[in-house]
C-alpha cells in the first residue's frame, strides 16, 4: 500500500487534503484527483513542460549513463544522511517525470513527489506507486513533515535559489535533511544551459555557503562525474559554436552518447563512485551533490 502524505489545504491552510479526501472540510476548496495526482492549482493549467512520450523517456533514462550512475550517488549520499537518521519518508521536489522518484521508491523510501508541471507528473503518474502533488512550492504544507527533501537538478533553474531551499526546509523535520545536485562549474557554461533554463551553474564552495546562508549544517559536498568535463567542455566550447549547432545544443540529455562512450562512461562513473566511497575527494566534475542538515526546521505546527 503506498505511502498516503497528507497536506494542508491551500485555500484556508487549516482543512486537510490527500489523495483519498480532497475536499477541505473547512472552507470546501477542492482540489483535483486524476489518478495518482492531487492537483492543488486546478485553475492554472500550464503546458508549458513539452513532455516527450513516456517510453521515449523511459529509453533514454535506461540507455543514458548519466541517469543510472547519478541515482546510485544519490542513493550512497541517502546513506550518508541515515547513519544520522532514520530517513524513510522523504519528498521528489521538482519530480517532473518521477523518474528519479520511482527509484527511490523502489530502494525502498517512501517518497512524495511534487511538480508544478502536470504533463511531467501524468508521466510519472505511470511508473510511481506513491502519491503526487501538482503545485507550487510554496502552497505546499505537509500535516507531518518528511525526513529528507531532495531538490535533484532543480535549484539552478530558478532565480531565488535560497528561498526555495527554505521552503523546502519548511516540509523537513527538525534534524532532517535536504539533499541537492545541481550542475557543476560556471566554466562550463554554455548554450546549453541556456536552452535548459538554467540560471547558473555551481562550485562546491557556492554550494556549501548557500547552506550555511540558509541556516543549515552542510554535512557532504562532492563533485562527481569528472570525467565527463573534458568532453563536455569540448562538446559545447568548440562544437556549439555555430548557429546551425544550436538545436544540438538542445539535445543535451535527451539522447544517450555513442554507446562505446556510454558504456565507458558508466565503468568511469562507477569507479568514481568507489573512490567517493573511501572518502576520496573529487576535485571537480560535470555535477554537485550537497547533503545539508537542517538544524532548526521552520516547519509550522498549524493550531487546531
Ligand atoms: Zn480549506
């Protein structure tokens, strides 16, 4: 049975919402169900996510190096975070397809995924067993809060990275954790960033201070995929130079590498994730992974 999260209601925040009762018994908003969703912004219907077909994407995570090897990082830094904490329940902020969600799920975490994009979420809707919640971040209010929220590639597309880390750190409970990766390296920035809607790209010590600045204990920062910065820098510096490159530009992750690189490059992500293991330092990469701790959660107890 999957995991039920139950959130306040967006309308008066004193009614109660889930997937099995979205009507508020206080003030009778309601909020959409469409299958495994609750949609608590039924009036706003934006499409502005161009989701390819489900079995495409389904294929490209699959085939692409990048998805497998950065869900087993994510899955060892988990580990990291339990030997101080039973985490079992923890929230996808900015699931999109869920992905990355049904593989926590599977690993055995009970996990809510948020997005404010419901084409993302009808995707995920196919492969996640738990519950999804389509809104804004900041209209999210759990009734319990979670153990960990994990914001994978979401922070640099948005402008006020710090307040998104505070609102998530909102849904956490005292001691808990918020988990990030984000894009490595401002030397790599390139028109791919743009394409992807990114506002920036992060150092380690960018990221360690954005935690610090929030209020959190920062417990883990580590670069990884550093083999893949050389290509990468090559690919965008040099082959992206020209216009007719732009649409290219755009592929990004949309398409896995010639297999022979692939397959090297998932051998080379798991040895780096060995060294990483042995608390050896990767001193740059393609990617960031932060663990923070949150020490003083700004969770709300709303009053009955
Ligand atoms: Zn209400």
């Amino acid at each position: 049975m999957p995991a039920q999260f139950e959130v306040y209601c967006p309308a008066c925040h004193k009614g109660r919402l889930s997937l099995s009762n979205s009507t508020c018994g206080n003030c009778g908003f309601t909020a959409r169900v469409e299958g495994g969703i609750l949609d608590l912004q039924p009036q706003v219907r934006g499409e502005d996510y161009k989701a390819s077909s489900a079995e495409n994407l389904a294929r490209v995570y699959e085939k692409h190096f990048w998805f497998g090897s950065r869900n087993r990082i994510i899955l060892d830094v988990l580990k990291r975070a339990r030997r101080l904490l039973d985490v079992r329940r923890l929230i996808d902020l900015g699931c999109g397809n869920g992905y990355v969600t049904a593989m926590l799920e599977e690993a055995g975490y009970a996990t809510l995924g948020i997005d404010m994009h419901i084409d993302g979420l009808r995707i995920a809707e196919g492969i996640v067993g738990g519950s999804l919640i389509c809104a804004m971040l900041e209209d999210v209010r759990l009734v319990e809060p979670v153990d960990a929220v994990c914001l994978l590639d979401v922070i640099e597309h948005l402008t006020d990275d710090r307040q998104a880390l505070l609102q998530a750190a909102s849904l956490v409970r005292p001691g808990g954790f918020v988990l990030v990766t984000v894009p490595a390296l401002m030397q790599l920035w390139s028109r791919y960033d743009v394409t992807c809607g990114h506002k920036r790209r992060y150092g380690a010590k960018t990221l360690r201070d954005l935690f610090v600045e929030c209020g959190f204990e920062p417990l883990y920062v580590s670069y990884f995929f550093m083999f893949s910065v050389l290509p990468v820098w090559l690919q965008r510096r040099l082959l992206h130079t020209g216009k007719k490159n732009a649409k290219i530009a755009g592929h990004g992750y949309t398409r896995p590498p010639h297999p022979l690189f692939n397959n090297i490059f998932r051998l080379l992500a798991a040895a780096e994730r060995l060294l990483m293991s042995a608390g050896i330092k990767i001193p740059f990469g393609t990617s960031l992974i932060g663990l923070a701790r949150v020490k003083y959660s700004t969770f709300i107890e709303e009053a009955n």
